[in-house]
C-alpha cells in the first residue's frame, strides 16, 4: 500500500470515528462513551430529505420555537464514539451565522465548513469532500448572507484599484478569491453587495460540480447540491 494511500486511510478513520485522547488522573481513567447514535427523528437517506430537515429546523429558528434536539450530555456521550451527519454545509466565518443555531441542529448533526465569503482553497474543498465522500452526507449546502462583510470589503478594494499584494497577511488572497463575484455583477441593476453574495453562491457551487470527487456523487443521484442565501434581519434561509 503507497504512503499516500496509507495517510488517507487513516485520516478517514481517525475523522470519522474521532480520535480521543484521554489524560488520566491518578491512573483512574475516565469512563468509556457508550455508543453513536445517528441524528434524531426520521432517518434521512436522500439529499431531498436532508433540505428537508434543514428548512424545517430553519423555520423553527425564526420563530422562536427551537426544539434544541442532539443537545445535551446523552447526545454528548452518545456521538463520542463515532458520527453521522446528514448535511454538509459551507458558510461564512461571520460571528452572525452559527449554521447550527440558525438550523435549530445539535451534536453530529451537520459537517460545518467556513471561511470568510465562503472562499475555496484546497483546504476547504477537501474537507467538504470528506464531508460528502467519507461521512457519506447526502446533501451539501453552500449558504452565503445577507451583507457579507468578505464581500463588502472586496467591493471597496476593487473601487480603490487596490492591489491585492497591498494587503495585509492572506486577506488579499480573499480578495482576490471572491473577486469575480463582484465583476460578474457589475452594472446589474439592484444592490450590488447582494448581487455579489448571490452571484459568489453560484461561482463557488460550479467549482464545486468540478471536483473529482463531488462530480460523481452529484450525478449519481448520491449527493444533492443547494445554495442558499440567510438573512440577517429576518433570519429567514432562502433558496437560490
């Protein structure tokens, strides 16, 4: 077996069952999980399903009315030992947006991905593909937001004519990442900031459907791709 094989193998094993490390105390060691357990309620076995649950616990979330199931010290030691999530989702770093909260899901429940204006690098397009590929979710969800602050402040550099090497640390490789949202809707009519979050949702799906690994699952009816756009005054998730 190649070393890169042999490397996968175990990432695969070691994220999905997690890897604890346990520090004993006074050679007492601390008691062992007692099993998984899949999220609560209706299995969910197809991407259609998965949109389902996440719009169902979504309306809840805007009225007010959280179930706050898969929380708590059962559910806690219930998914030490293992998981099974039903959505993959890709969000935003924006302290607004908690993607469990605003979808009324606890512990296992969903694969959380985030970077600021949902940005893709080889990081974060592999772990979305564990999340599908390796944790078997069936839906994968890219959710951008109302006044992205990724976004906005791509909008103002590009006004500037600011290089992206003018700025600080790796912010002008997100700069330069979102980019061409902000040029795909230039001259449309409406508000430009939220015609670039909508139109950033759309570039990233597409470079998404070209992964190698997301492709497949997509065609074979494995694996369902949405996008979705929260809104932070109504906290509402729309469909795009």
């Amino acid at each position: 077996m190649s070393s890169t094989s042999s490397r996968r193998r175990f990432l695969t094993t070691a994220l999905a069952a997690g890897v604890t490390l346990t520090a004993c105390s006074k050679g007492a060691p601390a008691p062992a999980p007692t099993g998984t357990t899949p999220p609560s309620g209706t299995p969910v076995r197809t991407g259609q399903e998965a949109l389902a649950r996440l719009v169902a616990g979504n309306t809840r979330f805007v009225a007010d009315r959280d179930e706050r199931l898969d929380e708590g010290l059962a559910r806690r030691v219930a998914v030490a030992e293992g998981q099974h999530p039903f959505a993959t989702v890709l969000g935003c770093v924006d302290s607004r947006v908690p993607i469990e909260l605003v979808f009324d899901q606890g512990l296992g429940d969903l694969v959380v991905v985030r970077s600021a204006g949902e940005a893709l690098d080889q990081s974060v397009i592999g772990s979305l593909e564990f999340g599908v590929a390796e944790l078997h979710t069936p839906l994968l969800m890219v959710l951008g937001h109302q006044r992205c602050g990724a976004l906005d402040a791509t909008i103002k550099a590009l006004d500037a004519h600011q290089r992206t090497s003018e700025e600080a640390g790796q912010i002008g490789y997100l700069v330069e990442t979102l980019a061409p949202a902000v040029r795909r809707v230039a001259g449309r009519p409406g508000d430009r900031l939220t015609n670039a979050i909508h139109a950033n949702v759309d570039l990233v799906l597409a470079k998404l459907r070209q992964s190698p690994v997301i492709a497949p699952l997509e065609t074979t009816g494995k694996l369902k791709l949405v996008g979705a756009y929260y809104e932070l005054d109504t906290g509402r998730v729309l469909l795009t």
